[in-house]
C-alpha cells in the first residue's frame, strides 16, 4: 500500500539558522516510527512544518497522495493529522469534555450537542483503553491523565495519524509503560504514529522504523530489529558515547541539613519530618515516584518556601531569611524541574536569562544599571563551554529547543561556582550525548568540592551519580543507603515504602 504520509525534500530555516535541510521520510499505514536525534537536530521543527504551525522554506507534505497547503493547522486536522505537543496545550479551568470539545463545533452554532460529544469521547476512552473522568477539571488531573486527555483531543478529531513530541517526558516509568501499551492498540486498529523520544530503550521497545537527524539533516534510517541502542546514540551525536563514570571520593563537613522539615501545601506534595544531611564533595540522591514530595523538596531547600516546622542548616547555620536571595547568597545554586516554568523566562534573551539569578552582583550590575559586556561575556562562555546549540547571546531563549535551555540553565549555574548544588530532574527531555555531557558537569562540580543534592526519577542517574541514595515516599524521606549496596530491586523496594532494606545502613 502506499505511504499515508511523504514529506519531500523539507528546508526550513529561522534567520541564518538552518533547522531542516533537505528532509524526507515517509509513513506507512499501522506503523510506528520513532524520530530521533539530539537536543536542536530538528525534530519538533519537522513535525511542526507537518501540522501547519511552521511554514517550510521548501518541500512538501502529501497525506494519502493529496498535497497539505503549508501552514494550516486546520487543514492537516481535516486530512486526519493530530499532534500531541511535549507541552501540553489544555485549558486547566475547563473540564475534560470541554478541552475535547474546543474548536470542534461552528461559532454560531445555536447550541452545544454535549450529548453527543460525550458520547463519542466515552467510545474513544473505551476502544483505546484511556480512562479519564469526562467531568474532571483538568487542574485536577494527573500528568499522565492529561496526556490521555491530549490523545483523546487528537483523536476526536478522527486523527489517523498521530505525532506525539516527547511523550514520556514528564511520565513516570509506570505511566509510559501504560502510554506505550495504548499506542500499539492504536497501530492494531490502523492508525500510524511518529514518535519523538530521546529514550533509547523506548524507541527499540515501541517503534518499527528509526528516522535519525543531525543537524536538521537525516543522516540514517533503521529498522528496530536490525539495530542496537548503541549504533542509535552513536548517529545521533556522530561519536560513540559514554556517559562518565563516578569516581570514590572522600567526603567533607556536613554543609547542608534538614532536621524534621514539615512544609504542607506547597510544590504539589506535603513534607513530613524529612531528615538528611548533605557533605562536601558528595552527591545525596533522591530517588521516588512522581508527586511524592520532591519538587516541594527542591524548592524549600532552594529557598521557594520556608519550613512550616523543623530547620534546614547550612553549614550548621540555619539562614537570617529563608528566601531566594538568601539562598544564592548562601552558596546554593538549583537546575529547575521545569526550565520553561521555573528556569527561564522565555521572552527574554539569552544573555538576560544566562545572568537572571546573579544581575544584581556588582559583576553584571553598578548603581542599577546592568553591564552588559560581562553578561554578553558570560552567555559566550556558557554557550561555547556547555555546547548550547543554535543561541546567540541576544535570541530569544523561547526559540531554543528543550535540551538546550537545559544546558544553558546547568551553565548559569555551575559558572557561578556554588557549594551546594540542588540538581531537579537534570536530564530530563536531553538526548543520550547531552546526557553524558550533564552528568559529567554535575561530577565535576563534586569534585570540586559541592555537595550535589540530586533528585530524579531515573534509577540509572541516581545509582550512576550518587554516594548516598534515599527514596522519598509520600513526603518522607528513607534512611540512605550507599551506592554500593543499591540496584534497582532495592530502590524499587525502597520507593514502595519497604524501608527495612536499608538497614542497617542508617549511620552516615
């Protein structure tokens, strides 16, 4: 049969920055294609031209035989294109049915057919095994209930190809396990995916065919069964790659501590008399479930919010203020959960953003007003130094991808040499190369000497990084247990809340 979808000879390019260059691939009926590349190769870019948000420079999109005109969204929902977008685009204050129902139905339609939408969204849910409360407040759903909710979307709009950008990139390990048993459904019943993933195991686990970019170009194409992880991250980047390894080290003073931290309400997750303690020269993991207290975690250690009960120390000190200022001032730096929401500011440029937590220093500032030669200074160094791919110093940051935001961030902070080094989801959305890149900057800074308080949901990164390991289960914290004695049954164990396997390594 026929591709249902061809993109010839795709070209696109944003001011002097080539994005795609000569991009061609095609998609057949009730196949799964992972697309796959690093951090800026071009990926979301292509799937983008597909859609209709970006208008390519050259080339064409043909569905089922028939040419797409450029740049119409509506157009490609009409030929049976749905995207669902790494970001996801719902309106929290409305309910389930009504983010389905948005834009479906005519403006001077004299009433709403509810009826009838939630009976075809009820049919959807059922055939495709995504269960979500039609009545539910999108606020009030779960991560992986609101990507349900953006599949749903796409497919009410009677998609018979389906884009998903980066779709476990916020899921838990249980949640894509689920994700990925509903997208083979789907390709039983005829629908056909692409796929953007920087998961390795993922892509060889779902998809059939694998389309890699570098540098906006394709540079390979291979099937699943005839292919390794190895070979995909090695023509992702052009090199072999390997992420460092952690080296024994001899750990310093006590410079940061919790004693009985209780913090409720803040951060998605309540605290409950969480104990740890952090060394020089040391990496503490924390390791858990999504939603169990991490973020609020991160954030009160990083002077978001102050402690309803207990004391965070640093360097047996406990701080005059327990504020964002205070925290910087104290030697903590903190590479964000979320770099969109938390970690930059996407309408600024990239120099404003790469010296945001530091402007008021009398190195980038004097009698209020900022200098901008040192910041422009430091933006080149990060970028040059942390492989910040496609920014300028005075781009807008928004336009950088995912990977390298994250990059910047991770530059902003480790130029400012702190002592305590609070690291949220570090490698979260980054490709295999940037990965190694992350984790290698993160062991020189303890090296150095900074204590990295690192909290992640990846097995493989924490035993990877860590001296120390607890879990976090339901805002509290597990005695630790050394890396040494930790493998993936332990830290399953432990993220259940069977914390008699950590004994009897609760001494420091």
């Amino acid at each position: 049969m026929p591709p249902v979808l061809e993109l010839s000879h795709i070209t696109k390019r944003f001011g002097p920055v080539t994005a795609n260059e000569d991009v061609s691939l095609h998609l057949n009926r009730g196949e799964i294609i992972a697309l796959l590349g690093e951090n800026g190769a071009g990926k979301t870019t292509l799937m983008s031209i597909l859609f209709g948000h970006y208008t390519a420079d050259e080339g064409t999109v043909r569905v089922d035989g028939a040419d797409l005109p450029p740049g119409k969204p509506r157009a490609a929902i009409r030929a049976g294109v749905g995207m669902v977008h790494q970001h996801f685009a719902l309106a929290p204050n409305l309910t389930v049915l009504e983010n389905v129902m948005v834009g479906t139905e005519r403006l001077w339609r004299a009433r709403s057919d509810r009826a009838a939408a939630r009976a075809k969204l009820t049919a959807l849910s059922d055939r495709f095994g995504l269960k979500v409360d039609p009545d539910a407040r999108v606020s009030d759903l779960s991560v992986g209930e609101c990507q349900r909710v953006e599949i749903l979307k796409a497919l009410y709009n009677d998609a018979r190809i389906l884009i998903l950008d980066e779709p476990t990139a916020v899921l838990t390990a249980q949640e894509s396990e689920g994700l990925f048993g509903t997208l083979r459904e789907m390709v039983a019943q005829g629908l056909s995916l692409i796929f953007i993933s920087h998961k390795l195991h993922e892509v060889m686990s779902a998809a059939d065919r694998v389309v890699v970019l570098r540098r906006g170009r394709v540079v390979a194409e291979r099937a699943t069964s005839a292919t390794s992880k190895a070979e995909l991250a090695e023509l992702m980047v052009g090199r072999a790659v390997t992420r460092p390894t952690r080296a024994p080290s001899t750990p310093g003073e006590v410079i940061l501590e919790g004693r009985g931290l209780t913090l409720g309400g803040k951060g998605g997750a309540s605290l409950h008399g969480v104990d740890f303690q952090l060394r020089a020269g040391e990496t503490l993991g924390i390791i858990g479930v999504s939603g169990n207290g991490q973020t609020t975690l991160a954030g009160l250690v990083s002077g978001l919010y102050p402690p309803d009960a207990g004391q965070l120390l640093i360097r047996g000190q406990a701080p005059a203020r327990h504020d964002v200022p205070q925290a910087i001032a104290s030697g903590i730096g903190r590479i964000p959960e979320d770099r969109h929401a938390e970690g930059t500011i996407g309408d600024m440029a990239t120099w404003e953003n790469a010296v945001l937590e530091r402007i008021w220093s009398p190195e980038f500032s004097a009698r209020g007003i900022v200098r901008r030669g040192p910041a422009r200074d430091l933006t080149d160094r990060i970028i040059q130094g942390y492989d910040v791919r496609g920014a300028t110093p005075d781009a807008r940051i928004r336009l950088l991808s995912g990977g390298n935001m994250q990059k910047l961030i991770l530059g902003r902070v480790l130029e400012a040499g702190p002592d305590i080094l609070v690291a949220a989801q570090p490698s979260r959305g980054l490709d295999e190369g940037a990965i190694a890149g992350v984790h290698a900057k993160l062991l020189e800074a303890r090296g150095r000497g900074a204590g990295v308080l690192l909290i992640s949901e990846d097995l493989e990164e924490v035993i990877g990084l860590s001296d120390r390991i607890q879990a976090i289960v339901n805002g509290r914290l597990s005695p630790p247990i050394p890396v040494e004695r930790a493998d993936a049954r332990t830290l399953g164990l432990m993220m259940a809340g069977d914390w008699s396997v950590t004994e009897p390594a609760n001494a420091l």
